[in-house]
C-alpha cells in the first residue's frame, strides 16, 4: 500500500500530524507498536490528571470542615483511583480511533523501521513483516523514562511513572528521585493519599529545578509544610533491594553528609529518554544531536523524505508542542507558508498541587541575557477569589522589560493556574506590554485578576497590597 505521508508513532506528535495532513487531502498511515494516543494518553498527561483530580477530591473531602461541612470516615481507595485513571485513558485512546476512522487514516499496527528514505517495514505482534511506501516519512516514536546507572528500574522495588499509574497496592513509603513536573506530581498524589514520600533531586534550585527560582522556593516551603521530606543538592548513591525494603543511600553534594532512607519502593522520576533506537536510523545515515534527531525549522532530517517531531527532538519534552510540531511538519510538506515556533513562547504546566504554569525567561535567565527588569508579584492571600476557594497558596509573578515594556516572562503558582497561563503567551505572541495589560480591565473576582495586579505591581501601581 502506497501513501503519502507514513507517520511512526501516535502520540500526540503523530496523531495530530495525521489528522492535519488528512485535512490537507493526503492518505495517510499511522504505524503503532500499542495503544493509540501514544505515552501522553495512555500512560501521561492524561492517566495522570485523573489520578491527581482524585487526589484532590480526597484533600477536599479531608477538609471539608474548613468548608463548613461535616463528613466522617473517609477513605481514599487507592485500586478505585488507579480504575477510575485506566478507565479515563481508554475512553481517550478510544476517541483517538474515532478520529482515525473519521480522517479516514489508516492505522497499522506493529513496529516501525525505516528501510529506506520512502519505505517503512512494519513488524507486527506475530512476526509478521510487511512494508509500505510515501514520499514522506515522519518519526514521532516519543520518549521513555529516562534511566540512572545507578537506579536499574526492576518494575517491583525500583519503578518508573507507568508502573506508578498501575501499582496493585498502595506503598507506605516511597523515594521520589527527580523533582521535575513528573516527580512532584506523583509526590502529591502519594503523600495526598497517605503514602510517606521523600523527594531527592540533584540540583541545588531543589523542587521544580527548571522554573523561576520564587516558584522552586514556594513549592518547597509548601511541600514541607505538607510534611512531604525535600532533598535537594542530593544525589542518590545507590539502592539496596536484596531485603524485604529498599535502603536509598543519599549524598549531599556540597556537605558530603550521607542518609539511608528506608522504603517500599523508589520511582525513578529522572527525566526522558528519546525512543531511537532500532528505527532504521542509523541505516540512512541521519544526522543526531546528543543523542536525539537533529532536523531544521520545518522538522526535515539531513535525509530527504525522512521528518522527525516531538520527543526525538531536542525540544522541549511536551505534548503541545509535539503537536504544534506535526502541524508545522504537515503543513511545510503541503507546501504552505509556516511560521517556525517560537520556543521561548511555550507554556509549560505542572498539575501538583498548588499547579504550576510559566512561559519565557526566568529572572535569573532575563537578567542573564541583559535585560533591565520590572518585576510584580501578586500573592493569592490576597486574592478575595483565592481565599473565597480556600486556597490561598501561591503567587503570579511578571517580569517586563523595563525599557520597552515587553513580556519577558510569566511565572505563576497557585490554584487552577494552568488555565490562566495561556494569557500570557497570546500576549507575548502579539508583543504586548505591560501598559495594556496593566490597562485591559480583568473580572472580579477572579484567580487570573492577579495578573493584572502584579502587572500593576510592576509598575508601582498595585491597588490590593
């Protein structure tokens, strides 16, 4: 079977970039080794969410009190919120079969191999080999855990996120090693529900290393408030699983101190891992970056016909902008005029609890690059629709350009700040200054007014403070 554009890989790099290149009036092919929708939807943003939203609905009841209503006994059922997780993914993986069928995409379902620069060999379940040809060839396989030499995952003692979404029984203590979005985020879930948790993270910044260092100090001043144990500027030195428990012996970086920690299990919680290898790469000689595919603005790899989007790259790791990468990749072949992404415009969000969502510098990276700031903050304390919510933890920070006024960066921590984050990457994308934010009336009461004022904060004209 011969098509025009064959994407390995149905994640939301290559279902996306399927659906837009079937728009566009291509045949298309999907191969897939399991379930549609890729890691994101199976076993990631998605899966995830729910167990958190779980987790969040058992905080709520254990505090219902502070609401001004009275429940007894409850329970978090810890096999009902795994069901209730796995149930969300299915029916999403589902509604990516129903938009396969409707873009009339053929998906075909084994592992994917380039053999050449328009031919892909599909291994299927049984062995069985068959290949298919398009001008076009577009690598979407993804991204795994990443694994520490000195952390072998065994899936029993010493675990990765997919096994953390799927345990039989609920651990009484467990190591967290890594404090990116995916180690704070199981942290939450696990300690919300009753678990002892202790997070070890190798930078000095400590709990969410890559975000502005105001948003690494608050998460981790509430997370020990939460009684969740925070490591940071710590390395793991190895872990004991020969007994009945693990034994994870730590290393200060700067003191030197030791510390073993005893517990049921450790997730490994250490980052991504590009999925490349066995994929015909090498064959056709495409060139890699550092162990990812090295490709150009419009996803083209050295090989003609050969395309690479999503965690193959050495972008950042997230579902949005796998997406925003097909697209891009699709349209390019289609011939249209396409706008290379703006990689400091992508908005990045962590579902812990409070969330945390950012986009662009950082102070520290603004002030790197030269910049002369105005920088506002605006704590939810004293948001009237933060308190009215019961949850009060948290800020918005701004940082401007003080010269131009320009958005350099947004860097918000609090409740439902997720949803409020692409303000800010819409106005950066449209360059707009802090003198019209400050001026674009916001509603009250509202979580997202808190731009406005630290807008306002700024430029030294806060109201609320």
């Amino acid at each position: 079977m011969n098509f025009d554009v064959i994407i390995i890989g149905s994640g939301p790099g290559g279902y996306v970039a399927a659906i837009r290149a079937s728009q566009l009036g291509m045949k298309v092919a999907v191969v897939e080794r399991e379930s549609l929708g890729g890691i994101c939807l199976n076993w990631g943003c998605i899966p995830t969410k729910a167990l958190l939203k779980s987790a969040q609905v058992f905080e709520y009841i254990s505090h219902a009190a502070d609401y001004g209503i009275q429940i007894k006994d409850a329970k978090a059922d810890f096999k009902g919120m795994i069901g209730r997780s796995r149930g969300v993914a299915d029916g999403m993986s589902k509604g990516v079969q129903f938009l396969m069928k409707k873009n009339k995409i053929t998906v075909i379902n084994g592992n994917g191999k380039l053999i050449g620069n328009q031919s892909v060999e599909v291994t299927a379940a049984d062995g069985k080999k068959e290949t298919y040809s398009a001008p076009h060839i577009i690598i979407a396989t993804g991204g795994r855990a990443k694994e520490l030499p000195n952390l072998p995952v065994d899936g029993k003692k010493i675990i990765e996120y997919r096994k953390a979404m799927s345990l039989e029984t609920q651990p009484k203590k467990m190591v967290v090693v890594g404090a990116g979005a995916i180690g704070v985020e199981f942290a939450y879930f696990y300690h919300s529900i009753g678990t002892e948790v202790t997070i070890v993270e190798f930078m000095e910044q400590g709990l969410v290393p890559r975000e502005d260092a105001d948003i690494s100090k608050e998460l981790t001043k509430i997370y020990t408030r939460k009684g969740i144990k925070v490591l940071a500027n710590t390395a793991v030195e190895s872990v004991d699983t020969t007994g009945k428990s693990c034994k994870v012996t730590t290393k200060h970086r700067t003191t030197g101190a030791t510390e073993v920690i005893e517990c049921d299990v450790v997730l490994s919680a250490a980052g991504v891992s590009p999925n490349v290898e066995n994929i015909g790469l090498e064959t056709l000689g495409i060139e890699m970056d550092r162990g990812f595919i090295k490709t150009d603005a419009q996803y083209r790899t050295n090989v003609p016909g050969i395309y690479a989007i999503g965690d193959v790259l050495p972008t950042q790791a997230l579902a949005h902008v796998a997406s925003a990468e097909g697209i891009t990749c699709v349209e390019a072949i289609a011939g249209m005029h396409v706008e290379a992404i703006d990689y400091n415009n992508i908005p990045g969000c962590t579902y812990c609890s409070p969330e945390i969502a950012s986009v662009g510098y950082t102070e520290a990276a603004a002030k790197a690059a030269g910049y002369e700031l105005k920088i506002g903050k605006f704590p939810f304390t004293a948001s009237g629709k933060a308190k009215a919510a019961g949850a009060p933890e948290g800020f918005v920070k701004v940082i401007y350009d003080a010269k131009y006024g320009e958005w350099l960066g947004a860097h918000f921590i609090g409740y439902n700040v997720t949803e409020m984050i692409a303000e800010a990457v819409v106005a950066r994308k449209l360059e707009t200054t802090g003198h019209e934010i400050l001026k674009s009336i916001h509603p009250h009461p509202t979580i997202s007014e808190a731009i406005m004022e630290a807008t306002a904060a700024a430029y030294g004209e806060v109201i609320h403070l």
